[in-house]
C-alpha cells in the first residue's frame, strides 16, 4: 500500500463555508468513506473501489482521481479550481528610492545584522558631510 499523488489535486466541499483539498488517492478514499454527504451511487462506490485499488497498486492514480471527479460532479460537492492570476513581473521603476531586494538567505542575514547593530542608518563607516559644504569639495 502506497499513497499515490494526483498530478492536479481536486476541491470537495465540507460544508458551505469549507472545503478539503484532495491531493491523493488516500486521501480522496478518506473523502469518501469519513465526510461524504451526497448519495451514495454507482459513482460513488466506482470512486471507492478505484481509490483502494491506487492505493493497492492496481489502478493508475490519475484513473482514481476521474472517477473521483466523477463522483463529486455527480452529488455536486465538487469546487472548480480556482483561477490564478499571472505571476507579476517586479520593474525596475517599483525599486526607486527603496532597497533592492535581497538575493537569498545569507544577504537577509546579513542585513539583519546590520540593521540590529547601526539601526536605521545602514552607511556608520562614510563620514557625515557638513551642512554648508558643496559636493566638490573634500570632505
């Protein structure tokens, strides 16, 4: 016996303001037998009998998750994926006047040190320019 993955996990309803998340045939069998609330039909015992046999082996995961999918379709507890929004792109003109962001963990760190010991000025080694002196002149 083996949990076997879907490739895309399904949505089932628990009740109007919850849902369970179905990501294996495990897990869509432990659906089925604990927090089913619809008729209990031949697609919902062809669900059953196909989730065992993934779980057994027998039968390919993704057989079991159409069957599923079946049977949630059919007793309407199924939840249709919801759709996602493109990933977004960061611009060059967003990080005006503001840090660039960290590249990986040891540069968070490193910050962080930083920021704990000088505070919020992050610059303590450059000297300070007086207040009347231009930019040419040394300071």
């Amino acid at each position: 016996m083996a949990d076997r993955p879907f490739r895309n996990p399904l949505l089932a309803k628990l009740d109007e303001t919850s849902h369970y998340t179905i990501r294996s045939a495990w897990e869509g069998l432990e659906y089925l037998l604990c927090y089913w609330r619809g008729v209990e039909n031949t697609s919902y015992r062809l669900a059953v009998h196909l989730c065992r046999d993934a779980i057994d082996g027998w039968a390919s995961p993704e057989r079991a998750r159409e069957a599923l999918k079946r049977a949630l379709d059919a007793a309407g507890l199924s939840i249709p994926n919801p759709r996602r929004s493109p990933p977004k792109f960061r611009a060059s003109i967003a990080h005006r006047g503001r840090e660039p962001a960290a590249r990986n963990v040891f540069e968070i760190e490193k910050r962080f040190v930083v920021e704990q010991a000088f505070g919020d000025d992050l610059r303590p080694h450059l000297p300070r320019r007086p207040v009347g002196a231009s930019f040419r002149e040394p300071f």
